[in-house]
C-alpha cells in the first residue's frame, strides 16, 4: 500500500525529518484559508510518478491565481489518476537535490540504503551513480554514515545526511515498511537540508499491526476514473465559470458535479505562430508556459478538456481533435501545431490513430507543420503510426516544444 506525499510527509514530520510547511487543500477555495504565506506551490496528490511533467506541479504568487491553479489541477488526469486533494507547500530555494532511501532488498532480504548526489529527475538519468549499502546486521549509525561516505559527502553534510537517513530507517522499521524515499532532498546554500518529496510504501502484510495506516487508505485512495460512465456526455465548461468559481469546482471523487454547459470548443488566441491542442486546462497551460520559456509565440490553443469531459471515448476525443484542427488551420499566420495529448485510459496508439485520421483531411496550403507529444507503453507502436505521415511524435515535453520552436522559425531565402 502506497501513500501519498502529503501522508508521507505527516511521517516525516512525525520522525524529525525537516519538512516544509504544508496545508491540504480539498477544494479550490480552500485557498482563501491558506496559513502559508506566498509564493507557494501547489501539487497534485497522486499515486503515479511524472506529475511536473503533466502539469500537475504549479508555483503561484497569490490567491487569485492559486485557486486557478488548483481547479486546473484537480480536473487533470495524470496516467488516469484524478486527485481528490492538492498538497500547498511552501517555496524553497534549493542549491544542491540529493536522493536517499531505504528499501527492502526481497533477494536478500535485508534493508537496503540507497543514496545520490543526484537528486530529482537527474537520478533516473544517473543510476550508476546511486550508492548501496546493505543492512546486515543491527542497524547502527554506522550504515547511515557509510552510505554518506560513499556517495563522496563532506564535512558537515556527513552527519547531517547520515542522521536523516537514520530517522528514515527508523521510520522504515517501526511501520513494516516496504520503501521510504526523500526525492530530492533539497540542501540550501547555507547547508540546511529539506525532504522536497517523499514516498512510503507499506507491506500490506503488516497492516494488521498497523490501524494507523490502514484508515490511510480508503479515506484518501485516489479517484478511479473508470467509475464514471462511458456515455458521459461532451461537456466544456463555460468560459466564464472555469477555473476558480465554486459553483464549478468538482471532487473528483464525484462529491459534487460542475454546472457543465454544452458548448463547441474555442481557440483562444495569443497572436503568435504556435497552435496548442491538448487535452487539459493544466497541461495547455504547462505547455504554453515552455513554450513562451523557450522564446516561442503561441497563436493561441484549444483545450480539449480532460478525460472526464469526453468520457474516456475514443469517437469523442476524434471529433474534439478534428475539432481543434478545424479551429487551427482557420488561421493564416499558423506555422505549425504541437498535440500534446496525455490519456490514462486511451492508448497511445489509439489517440494516435485519431491524430493520423484527423490530419488526412486537406490542410488549407501550406500546411502547418505538426508535433505530437505522447507518452505510454505503446509510444513506439504510436510513433510508426505517425511517422507513415512524416509526422513528429516526441515521448519527452521538453523536446516536442525544441522541435517546435525550430519548426516555427522563419526560413531563409
């Protein structure tokens, strides 16, 4: 049984591990309550991995835009998880991210001590680089200290690290646990260390020991999508009633439903080159964001809406797609379209397939050049999909909106 990071953190904190200050948020307008003062940043409660990338991780400077944020949040899916609860953190200016955890070893069956000076997304990249030391005894500041030795920490960062990996070993052993993560484990400029994010798998076969941790689990499980019928009707939200309003804010936990209204989807423009079509207010504006970071110029985008708008229906995210198209080729000044589509439900390959049918239809001359982001188990089976039409389709954001930017360049003579 996994927790979420807000849960996790409650142990943190329990433990002594330094963590920042914190307030759940159940609603939207929970934020006129907020006792953390700005900037704060806001995170989707998830179980699944990659909520940066999806958008599901946003910085906010005031409440206006915080309650935007948050209902933007919590109507994104990310790999088809809806969170029924935001995690508001304080901001924190870090110099150095470490990594560090403690796990049980089920070929040895000995509690393992993992550490690195690369901490965050860099740890996935750098692996060779992550430190072991196993528990084979007792444990003892020794192994704590060990592992800071050998990740090549010095001075005062030894100890400091080594007792917060004590206090994560100590949490590791008093709850049964199967995983305790510090990812990363922020270091501030003057050597004061901060858990950032943190994850705490429980063996479910200790629960029994554990009430505590049980009550954790139903209470706060995430919402299943596949609960929701799949003759949902094709619902936008209303201009003028999305993000922010209370009478539009839905739990996903179907708590309370939106006052949806039926209308066509919309292009909002910008006045740039770029189209943006995606599938969620929080990654459209995640992806205009990088795109405007890079120095690109958005023409506009059209928000197909998430999942729970078009029911998980493959027939409904085609007409929305071709829809948004439509939308987009209208505009002479357009030079090329990034789709950048997240689905839990619908499988790459088939939101693919959509795509491909949809660009088959004659473009106004000349036509916009096209990128598809998408992610999934199927990314390369989509990929052939679209490369038969000399399509781009890139797995990483990052490198869809590099390819994008260069595509929107102006040619030379």
């Amino acid at each position: 049984m996994e927790l979420l990071e807000y849960q996790a953190k409650e142990l943190f904190r329990q433990m002594g591990i330094p963590v920042l200050p914190s307030q759940r948020i159940d609603q939207p307008r929970d934020l006129k309550q907020l006792d953390i003062p700005y900037p704060v940043v806001l995170k989707s409660q998830v179980y699944t991995g990659g909520r940066g990338k999806a958008g599901g991780i946003r910085f906010v400077t005031n409440t206006i835009d915080a309650m935007a944020a948050a209902q933007s949040i919590f109507h994104l899916p990310i790999m088809g998880n809806y969170p029924s609860v935001l995690l508001a953190e304080a901001k924190y200016e870090a110099d150095r991210e470490f990594y560090l955890s403690v796990v049980l070893d089920t070929s040895t069956r000995r509690p393992l001590l993992l550490g690195s000076q690369l901490g965050g997304e860099a740890v996935e990249a750098n692996l060779s680089e992550v430190q072991q030391v196993v528990v084979e005894q007792d444990f003892s500041p020794f192994y704590a200290r060990r592992l800071a030795v050998q990740m090549g920490l010095k001075g005062e960062l030894i100890q400091s690290v080594s007792q917060i990996v004590e206090k994560m070993y100590t949490l590791f052993s008093q709850k049964d646990l199967d995983l305790v993560e510090i990812n990363p484990l922020a270091v501030s400029p003057t050597g004061k260390l901060m858990a950032l994010d943190g994850k705490v798998a429980v063996n479910d076969a200790a629960l029994g020991r554990h009430p505590d941790l049980v009550q954790l689990s139903p209470r706060f499980a995430t919402f299943d999508p596949s609960a929701r019928p799949s003759t949902a009707p094709l619902h936008l939200y209303a201009p003028d009633s999305h993000p922010g309003g209370e009478k539009d804010h839905a739990l996903p936990n179907g708590a309370s439903q939106p006052e949806a209204i039926a209308i066509p989807l919309k292009l909002v423009e910008l006045g740039g080159n770029i189209g943006v079509i995606c599938n969620g207010a929080g990654l459209a504006m995640t992806t205009l964001d990088l795109i405007c970071a890079a120095k690109g110029k958005p023409l506009g985008f059209v928000d197909l809406g998430g999942e729970q708008h078009y029911g998980r229906s493959l027939e409904a995210l085609h007409d929305r797609i071709e829809q948004g198209l439509y939308l987009m080729r209208q505009r002479p000044e357009l030079k090329v379209i990034l789709i950048n589509i997240l689905s839990g439900v619908i499988s790459a390959v088939s939101v693919a397939e959509a795509i491909a049918d949809c660009l088959k239809q004659p473009f106004r001359a000349p036509a916009p050049a096209i990128v598809v982001r998408l992610m999934g188990e199927e990314f390369a089976a989509a990929q052939a999909i679209l490369a038969e039409l000399e399509i781009s389709a890139i797995e990483s954001l990052d490198e869809a909106i590099t390819q994008t930017i260069a595509l929107a360049k102006p040619t030379r003579k």
